[in-house]
C-alpha cells in the first residue's frame, strides 16, 4: 500500500484523483472492524 501511495506522483493528472479515491476505500476496508456501522463491502460499488 505505501509503495503504490508513494508512486502515485507518477500517476498523470486526469487517473491521480480516482486513483487517491481507490487507495482511500482500501484503507478503509482494511481499518474496519467487525461491528463498525457503514462498512464498506466493494471497491467497485461502495453504495453496497
């Protein structure tokens, strides 16, 4: 995770910001606990 947080730089303009929004959902999938409400269950549809 710090490798790709730290490459982002790299990343051109018009993919930085869904790429920030991507590391920002797998954070938080990966901080959640097991009886923490509004969990978040998919990247790719957060409304789930």
């Amino acid at each position: 995770m710090r490798d790709v947080e730290r490459q982002l730089d790299s990343v051109a303009d018009t993919g930085h910001s869904a790429l920030h929004e991507l590391i920002g959902r797998t954070k938080r999938i990966l901080t959640q606990r097991q009886k923490d409400k509004n969990k978040l269950y998919a990247l790719h549809a957060p409304e789930v």
